[in-house]
C-alpha cells in the first residue's frame, strides 16, 4: 500500500473499508477524486495515483528484468516526480518558494511556477493562476508536471490541507459536522466545516448519518480557525 495522497511527506499506511466490507485503497481513491470531482486537479493527479514513471532515469530493475517498487520516483531535485508538500516561505514574480516537508527530501528550497492553468485551493476560495491567497508560513500540498526546460509546473495547490472521514453528525445552513474515523486529520474527534459556493459534492450535498469523504483547507492558525470544504463526497459514490 502506497503512502497517502494527501499525506505523502508522513508516509503513513491505510486501508479504509467502506460499509460493505469491501477494501478501499484511499490514495488510489483521492487520486481519483483529484482528477474527476470537477475536474480540480487535472490528469498529473491520476497519473501520480497510478505510480506514473519520474524523470530520473530507468527504474530498478531485478537481474531477471523486473521493476523494484521502490516508492515514489524522485526527479532531479531530490523530490517526488509529481508532487511537493512544503511550508511556503516566499512568493517571488509567480513562482512559490517551498521549504519541503518530504520524507528524504533532498532539495533544501523547492521553486514551483504558478501558471495560468494553475488551481489554487486557498481559505475559502478557488482561483485559477493566482496563489495570491496562500501566505508565507501556509502548508502546501502542490501537484506538479514538469515543462520542457525541466521546470516544475503546479497544476494544483492546496493550503493547510485537510482530509476527513467520518459520519456526518449535522447540517445547519452552510456548516456540516463531522465525527470523524480513527484515520485521516483530526482522528476521534468533531469538526465543524464550512461549506462555500466553490465546494463540490459528489452525489449529493451532505445528509446527517452519511458516511463522508471530506477535502478542505484552513487557516495557518490551525484547527482552531475556519475549515473550509472544497470537496464532500458521499459513501454511495463510491
């Protein structure tokens, strides 16, 4: 089981099972719902899912020519072919400056453009080609393609990512909260999300007593501060 998605820097290891037993591997499944849930992330998510190839050259192969898994393909900056998690220390003409947050990282700053295309998810808004939201000192979970010269482009960013599994214990007006499952952010616990024109919801919007997948990004204060969802997906679709 690879590491999670939304957690790559922490390598932690989950397998959640839905309500009829069945096993879900949840990076496969944030992958997917990167990609599909409105189109958010584009096809570079889907591709790191799948365990797309690096840049780094011919994998590792066992005398008799099969690939060792070896985790995820580093490029040449030392971290992750598709992705960087990293606190943002500086903006500078489009481009985000990361201190990386990967496990191994070997890069001590990592340069990431911001382009037209670029979805950045941040507070409580979603704009395309703008990171003017994200602050020095947010958490940032980038997907990321490189372009001709070798330079890594964002195809999405998220700010202090959030990630929920839980029951959804109420609904009143924009806000739903969320008795969360022993795994994902906030285990064990309540948490109260605001939902805003931006959030997506697959099926449905959210109903008390729904088993519920939830995306969101907060403020740099922490837990403490308003959540925000930018996607709510329901157990029936999935």
């Amino acid at each position: 089981m690879r590491p999670h998605v939304w957690r790559a820097a922490q390598a932690r290891q989950h397998v959640s099972r839905d309500r009829m037993g069945g096993a879900v591997g949840r990076r496969a499944f944030l992958g997917g719902a990167l990609a599909s849930v409105g189109g958010l992330a584009g096809a570079s998510a889907s591709a790191w899912a799948a365990g797309a190839p690096g840049v780094d050259g011919p994998p590792l192969t066992t005398p008799d020519g099969r690939v060792i898994q070896t985790g995820p393909r580093l490029a040449a900056d030392g971290l992750p072919w598709a992705s960087v998690t990293g606190i943002l220390v500086g903006q500078i003409d489009g481009i985000l400056l990361l201190r990386p947050l990967n496990v191994g990282a070997g890069a001590s700053l990592a340069r990431i453009m911001v382009v037209a295309d670029t979805t950045v998810f941040a507070q409580e808004q979603i704009r395309q080609g703008d990171a003017s939201l994200c602050t020095n000192g947010d958490n940032l979970f980038v997907t990321t393609v490189f372009d001709g010269l070798g330079r890594r482009i964002a195809t999405s960013v998220y700010a202090n990512i959030q990630t929920y599994w839980g029951t959804i214990s109420a609904v009143a007006g924009s806000s739903v909260k969320c008795a969360t499952a022993s795994y994902g952010d906030a285990p064990n616990s309540s948490v109260d999300v605001t939902l805003t024109p931006a959030t997506t919801f697959d099926p449905r919007p959210p109903q008390v007593g729904d088993y519920a997948y939830v995306m969101a990004t907060m403020t740099a204060q922490g837990v403490t501060g308003p959540i925000w969802a930018t996607q709510v997906l329901v157990s029936s679709s999935w």
